[in-house]
C-alpha cells in the first residue's frame, strides 16, 4: 500500500466516498400513476373472480405488487376526485360543492396551491401529465360563453379564442410537459391541448347519438378522433416513458384517462372480444395497452424502481349499461351497493393496484382503509418532504403500507362526497350516511324519487363487515355511533383538514351550502 502513489490514493477515496454516498441514498423512483375512467371494482378479475371481463395484465400488475381492497375515492364523480389526486385536499373544500366542472370551466386549483407535481419538483422530477384534465383552465373567451353548462350553448360557439393559449393550465401547477383533453370525450370542446395551446384549430362540429357511443355536440379540432384518443394517451406515454428512462432525473407521469367513461369506443379490433356489451371491450382494450405501457418500464430496464400505480376516478357508469350487464351475470361494482355518483360503495370504492419492486413485495393484500387524496403525502414520504400546514390537508402517506411497516395505519378515517354533495363518513366497521338514499343516480334518488325518499330515516348507518351490501340501516339501534360519527364528520369539515396541523380555512363560498345542514 506504501507503494501506491497519492493521485491514485485520492481517486480510489473519492470514488469509495461517492460509493458509499449513492448507497446511502438511493435514487428516487420513477412514478407512473394511471387513473381509468368510470372502472368499477368488481370488473378485474382479479378482484371480481366472476367478473365476466378478462382483465390479464392489471391482473398481473396486482400479482407483482399490492392490491388495496378497502380503498376510495373522495368523490363519487370525475372533478372531485381529480382534485383529491393532485392537491391532498377534499374537494368540498373549495366552490365545488356537488356535481363536475365543464369542458369550458375555469380552473379550480389557483396557481398558489400546492400539487403532487410542483411537490415533485421540488425534488428534482420531471413532471408530465398525459390525459383527460377536467379540473378547467382559463380560455381566452368573451363573455358570453356559459361556463358551467356542459353542453354547447349557441353563443358559445364563437366564444373562445382557440387560437390563444390558455392560462392557469397544468403547466402553471408544476408539469413540466402538459398534452390533453379539456375533459371528458363527451363534453366538448374535443381539442387537444400540449403545453398551453391548442394542437389543431377546430374546423367541424360533430355529435354521436349512439348508445353507447354518444358525445355531445361541440366543436371538433382537426386532429381529434374520439375513437383513438385512448390509444393515442397511451402512445405518447409509453414515448414519454422510452424517452425518460435515460435520464438522470426521475420521472413523474399522471396520466388520467378518459376512458371506460362514455363514449364507450373500442377500436375495431377488440369489437366483441368481451362478449358482453361494447364496455367490456373497452375495458379489455385499455388492459391491454397498460400491459404495454408496463412492458415499456421493463424493456427499458426501470422497472425495478419504478411505482406503478392504478386505480379509478369512481365506479361504473349506468351509462355503460350497468343494469344489463347485470343481468348478464357480471357485476361492475361486485357486491357493494350502487354505481358512479352514488354515497354508496359502489360509487366509491374502487380498484387501487401498486407495483414498486425496489420497495413493494409481490402477492400482497392490503385491507386497510386509504383515499385518492393520500397521493401526496405518499410522494411527500418518498422523496423526503415535510408537508406544510395548508398543503395536502387531507392526506395520509401509504408508504408504511407499502414497505410492510408493522403499524403502519395513519387514517382512521375518510370521509365520501356524491354528485349531488351528500356526505358520508366512515371510520373502522361503521360508515354514516347523512342523505336517505343514494345521494346520485341510482334508486331512491334525491330530487326524483320523492315518495320512497319519504318513507326513508334520513341518515344511514351500516356495518360494512357484516352487511358490505347497505342492506341493513342500523341507525336507529346504534344511536350513539351515529352520534359520534356526526360529531367526528362536523368536526372534519368545519377543521378545514383531517390530518393533524394547524385548522385551516375551507374556501370562501357565497351561496347557501344545503348539504351540511346537520351541522346546525
């Protein structure tokens, strides 16, 4: 050793330093988070084992990783819970107390809130969303355009400007690279829009009227099919993610699909590959292109450190002809109650598959309770960040559950939001409705299905353990758990969080907010 010259003695110090530095801290993992769009719980295989839909690859993603089986969304519809995903933070919290934003609405997330993209930043990711946005953003328009219907009105037509760029857009909340849809592919305008501007002019206006397959009318860029929007997602992520795997940097791509949502448009080649109605196939198609886009991880040679996660935004539409396919033998919500938009299970809980092989052991099922607003904290608790306290109120890291930590539970409870804003809350066995029925669209419906309503108590209380079905109303004989459920849900809202911290403000309002009257 005496012999070795002290160049050489430096560089081998550096380099055992440096050695030693990486695996002290190792890189942070690639993310891929995949929202589906209108999926129910009981139509994976996997989850449903006599679900009538093949569903191979998300079948394989959970064997490779961890499958939620009691995990939630923050709304029962498409806006909120995109809200919930990117800001930690329910999204009764701000103006949108029921139903969804349209395709020409302005933005619901100001600019100064914190999301799981600018939070990533932070840490040294590049940021990408690829998909269906509809949390709005501001076009450059007249006055005369009717924000907040969802259909085209006749002045608004020439209301927008699609030759400007749009602001308080993804870009301006911490993505890097930004390219989709205002919203879903049945509400228009139907443009594509990459980093602020409008891909291609629109020059036709086009409508469907088809079962299944219906869009509403609006005006149509050059460039956008309805049937290949899907595929096309998929496409430029899987480029993106080709494009990204030889990059020092990490990698965060959001990619909120449109689909199964209505219209329900497989391509060709997967017409009748279910044999139960055009919604199957669509299922079976975008199964598909995630075993793709999964491939592209591994071909690449990311996948051991990258997090894969996929769930869905709310149940299964009745619009995807939920009634017939149940009567087919194929159940999209298994055995929990109701559908999309519903109070019920079946319009909340939903499918919540992850594999991180660095991390995450293969064949586990996890049964604790979780929200699509604990993303943030999640990605808060991997990359090392404290959340300050009025960032991601409402979220609760995952990652003891992933990493099989032995206490790992940190959210006692959650809190559910339907269309039309009624509340629920659930906390261990016990969960309380404070609506008599649905609370969305299926039977008894509020505003619609008023003589049943009547003859109903107007809260609900169930066992889900011993009665998942909400067959069972238990509020009458359990008084004081409905009791503290109330206080624990007023206290909740009026916190401004559900996390610990410091209480802070929910957003101002002007108008009259019917759905929390039981707090008076």
């Amino acid at each position: 050793m005496t012999n070795l010259k002290p160049a050489l003695l430096l560089l081998l110090f550096t380099t055992a330093l440096f050695s030693c530095k990486d695996q002290e801290t190792p890189k942070n993992p690639n993310i891929i988070y995949i929202l589906a769009d209108d999926l129910g719980y009981g139509d994976l295989t996997i989850l449903n084992p006599e679900s009538k839909i093949s569903t191979p690859h998300l079948d394989q993603l959970a064997r490779d990783g961890m499958i939620f089986t009691d995990a939630h969304t923050s709304s029962s519809v498409c806006t909120p819970t995109r809200y919930g995903i990117v800001t930690g933070r329910y999204n009764w919290r701000t103006e949108l107390k029921q139903g969804v934003l349209s395709g020409k609405s302005k933005a619901l997330i100001p600019t100064s809130r914190t999301t799981v993209a600018s939070l990533l930043k932070k840490a040294g990711y590049h940021t990408a969303f690829m998909g269906k946005w509809h949390l709005g953003w501001d076009w450059v328009a007249s006055d005369s355009l009717n924000l907040g219907n969802l259909n085209y009105q006749p002045q608004d037509y020439d209301a927008i400007d699609f030759t400007q760029p749009i602001s308080n857009s993804p870009n301006d909340l911490g993505f890097d690279y930004a390219y989709g849809i205002p919203a879903s592919l049945d509400i228009p305008p139907y443009v594509y829009v990459e980093d602020e501007k409008v891909t291609a002019q629109p020059d036709k206006i086009t409508v469907d009227k088809g079962e299944y397959s219906w869009w509403r009318e609006g005006p149509t860029g050059s460039d956008f099919i309805h049937q290949d929007v899907t595929p096309n997602l998929f496409r430029k992520s899987i480029d993106y993610i080709k494009e990204r795997a030889g990059k020092e940097e990490p990698f965060f791509l959001y990619l909120p699909l449109p689909s199964p949502h209505t219209p329900i448009l497989p391509t060709e080649e997967w017409f009748g590959k279910s044999n139960l109605l055009p919604y199957g196939d669509f299922v079976m198609m975008i199964d598909h292109y995630v075993g793709q886009l999964i491939a592209a991880t591994e071909e690449t040679g990311i996948d051991e450190n990258t997090l894969i996660i996929f769930t869905s935004d709310n149940g299964c539409s009745p619009a995807a002809g939920f009634e017939l396919m149940t009567k087919m033998g194929h159940f999209p919500s298994y055995h929990f109650r109701g559908h999309k938009a519903d109070i019920y299970e079946g319009g909340h809980r939903v499918p919540f598959l992850v594999k991180w092989p660095a991390k995450v052991k293969s064949g586990e099922v996890n049964d604790q309770l979780i929200c699509t607003t604990d993303l943030m904290a999640t990605l808060a608790d991997i990359t090392g960040q404290t959340l300050q306290d009025h960032e991601g109120e409402d979220s609760f890291s995952m990652l003891p559950h992933l990493v099989g930590e032995t206490n790992p539970n940190p959210r006692s409870s959650a809190i559910h939001h339907s269309v039309n804003g009624g509340f629920a809350i659930r906390k261990g066995d016990w969960k309380l409705i404070m609506a008599p029925g649905s609370a969305g669209w299926s039977f008894p419906r509020p505003g619609r299905d008023i003589a049943a309503l009547d003859t109903l108590p107007p809260i609900q209380l169930y066992n889900l353990v011993a009665d998942p079905g909400e067959t069972d109303n238990l509020q009458a004989a359990k008084p004081e758990i409905v009791e503290e459920l109330k206080a624990l849900l007023t206290e909740q809202i009026k916190n401004g969080r559900t996390t610990l911290g410091a209480p802070q403000q929910n957003d101002p309002i002007d108008f009259e907010w019917k759905q929390v009257s039981f707090m008076d």
